[in-house]
C-alpha cells in the first residue's frame, strides 16, 4: 500500500500519525509512540509535525565562571558528557574558575552582488552611501534600534570573479537575530539596487559570526592535575602536547573540537539556541588562517596549566521558539541569567572544561575507562535490564570477553532465570 502524502501540511495531526502508520505498517504500541510525546503547541514550530522526539536533560556541577557559581543544564543522548564537564569544573573550581570575556555582540549579514564588470567602483559607491544604508537597515527593525541595537557598520569585500559582497553588522541585544537581520539586509538590498543599477544575488545573514567572539580562560597550578600514578606536571606537559598536535593536525583537531562541541551544543539545545549556527560558525573560526585548527590552546611553563578558547557565539534569550519553550525559559532559570552575553560566557567555559576532562583522561588512563562504563550502562538497559538488574549486568558484563547487545541479553535471562531458580 502506498499512502497518500499530498498536501500533507494541510493534513491534521490524526490523519498524518495515521498515513504514517499505514505506509509503514506501524504496530498499534509503535503507532502509541505518537501520541505519547504530541505536544500541541509544537505544530506551530515546524513542519508536518507529528510528535515530539524526547532527550535526556541532566546537570553540570562545580562550575565557577567570573567568580560566580553556576549550574548548568545539558540536554545530550552521549553518556559521559556531563560528567567530564563537572569533572573539568572541579578542577578548575579549586584554581578559582574560570575567567571570560566578551568585548561585543553583532551579527554579520551578507548582500552579494554578481557578474560586475568594476567591482572597486561599485563598491565605492557603497561605501560613500553608507550612513544612509545603515539608516536603512534601522527603519527596516526600528524596535531595535530602541531597544538600544541597530546597524552598527557596513564593509565591502571583493570575492573576486566579479563577486561583491557588502557585510551589514547589527546589535541584535538580547536575540539570535537571524530573522530581524534577514528583514534588514532584504531592504539595503533593494536600496543597494537602485543605487548601483545591480541585482543582489541573496541576502542572508552569515553564521561565521566573527563580532560575536567569546574567550575564556583557566590557570591551573600542575599539582591539581594528579591522576592516579601520573605526576601534575607530567598531565600538565601531555595536555599541553595534544593541544599543539590539535594546533598541527586537522584530523586530530576534528576530534579535539567535537568534544568541545559536546558541551556547548548541550547547553545550545537545553536554551532553545541553533546549535547547527554554532557548530558552523565555531568550526570555520578554527579554519581561519587557512589550516582547521583545535578551537582551544593549553600551554605549561611547568608549574601552571594555562587554557584558552575563542569562539563565535551567536546566542540568544529571547526571539524564535525561546519564548514558547517552557524548558528553554526553565534552564535560563536554572543558569541564573537574563542576558545574551551571560549565556555565551558560560558556553565558552563549558567547552574549555569539557576539553579539560578530555584531555586529561586521554594522556592519563585513557578516554575509555569513564566512558564505557557509561556506554555499558546504556548498552544493559537498551537489552532490557531493569534498574535492579542493572549493578550485576554492569559487573558481568565488564568482565565479558564481547560486550554487546547479544552478549548482555544472555546475561539478562541468566540472571532471570538464577532468580527463578533461587525463588522456587
């Protein structure tokens, strides 16, 4: 049977679950799955929409950002995400935190113009206009501008090939600002045409947001980075090794800033932000003289273990479906903030930390100890063991010559049926 999916967003939310189902002859308990997680006022966020698509919410602990003690929502399916960031915090808690700073908060639009024959004269026509273009972009948002935002520059760039880009930065305060920024750059645009006679290309805002920069820093003294038979400053000379090979080679940077990732794509998720705007944004800023390159930097002078990350965070507080999320609002709550700016510190930090841990379990005993016994546990309770069960399936199964889903539901029934046995 081949279900009918015309005109599918035009279908109720019963009669799309149903279409589904049938198509793909769904059980009546898969079909239940549906309703289970049906949040009403989410048809309104997206598309053809049919129910909502849960992920475990936890806490990172022992973070000190600024001199103030925050806690942190995550929201992630990857076992050990939050336990390496409390882990990092501790540490750096006992050095007194963390320290970050933010010099300014714009974003970056692009119009593009084609096929011109004198890209220099075009865009000195541009550019001798630029107060009246910025006015523009003004009247095109004016709450923004009262709110104390607002166009703040205007620059050209030759792309060459006959390629012209004019790049429009704007305070968007306290939001994402990717559709106030699109309504701005669509009205320049048009004034940019009659102006140079040109047809823009597109207008659209670029999420390489290099004037939204966050850095934030850690000192450490060697003695607090100890692990088990490895001295302080030993840890402290390996992590400052695999940040320089981070530094030299684009295939371990790849890995070194997905763990950074880890955390900031977290706490991106558990605030309502566009994670996928910061994982670009933050992966072109480490390509940006050319080499992909570790989105963070450790050196040791041999008593202190100095860290350092820079990125665009382009994130907000308010705008797009901020204000519609209960859990988004909650975890601004649970944050303790109420500003933009306030939110990309602690992102900042958060990587920094989930790097730490990272990197000190990787040049000590290794990423895996932590790690699997976390993935042991998901791996159990996908097999079906219940909360009791789980302790002895952990325990049998670290010891198991193959650990995986066969493995741990034999072990499962053993144990069912010693149980039985014992019970009779």
């Amino acid at each position: 049977m081949t279900a009918d999916f015309r005109h599918f967003y035009q279908k109720s939310w019963a009669e799309r679950t149903a279409i589904v189902a049938a198509q793909t002859q769904l059980s009546p308990a898969e079909t239940a799955l549906f309703k289970k997680y049906y949040a009403p006022q989410h048809s309104e966020i997206i598309e053809n929409y049919l129910t909502d698509y849960p992920l475990p919410m936890g806490l990172a602990v022992n973070f000190v950002i600024d001199g103030q003690p925050v806690v942190i929502p995550m929201v992630t399916e990857e076992p050990s995400v939050i336990a390496a960031a409390s882990n990092g915090a501790k540490i750096v808690k006992r050095a007194g935190g963390f320290k970050t700073t933010l010099t300014k908060r714009e974003m970056v639009g692009q119009i593009v113009l084609e096929q011109l024959t004198d890209t220099a004269k075009t865009a000195a026509v541009i550019m001798a206009n630029r107060d009246d273009l910025l006015a523009v972009a003004d009247d095109a948002h004016p709450s923004l501008k009262k709110r104390g935002g607002g166009a703040r520059q205007l620059r050209t760039r030759d792309l060459g090939q006959g390629y012209l880009s004019i790049d429009l930065f704007v305070d968007v305060q306290a939001a994402m600002g990717a559709n106030m920024l699109n309504s701005m750059l669509e009205a320049v645009a048009k004034s940019i045409g009659v102006l140079t006679k040109t047809n823009a290309l597109m207008s659209i805002l670029s999420n390489y947001a290099t004037a939204s920069l966050v850095k934030a820093t850690c000192e450490l003294p060697v003695s607090l980075l100890q692990a088990g038979r490895y001295s302080g400053k030993l840890v402290a000379q390996k992590i400052a090794s695999a940040s320089t090979v981070a530094q030299l080679d684009p295939y371990r940077a790849a890995t070194h800033n997905k763990g950074i990732m880890n955390g900031i794509d977290a706490l991106a998720i558990a605030t309502g932000n566009d994670w996928r705007a910061l994982e670009s944004g933050s992966h072109a800023y480490a390509a940006k003289d050319g080499q992909y390159r570790g989105m963070s930097t450790w050196t040791t002078d041999g008593q202190t273990l100095t860290g350092t990350i820079e990125l665009p965070l382009p994130v907000g507080v308010v705008g797009g479906s901020i204000k519609i999320n209960e859990l988004a609002q909650l975890n601004q709550r649970i944050l303790g903030i109420s500003t933009a700016p306030e939110l990309a510190k602690i992102m900042a930090a958060l990587g920094l930390a989930q790097n730490l841990a990272a990197l000190r379990a990787l040049v000590t005993t290794g990423i895996q100890q932590g790690h699997m016994h976390l993935q042991l546990k998901s791996l159990a309770l996908a097999a079906g063991a219940t909360a009791v069960e789980l302790p002895t399936i952990l325990q049998q199964l670290e010891q198991a010559p193959q650990q995986d889903l066969a493995t741990t539901q034999h072990l499962i029934t053993k144990l069912r049926q010693s149980k039985e046995e014992n019970d009779d």
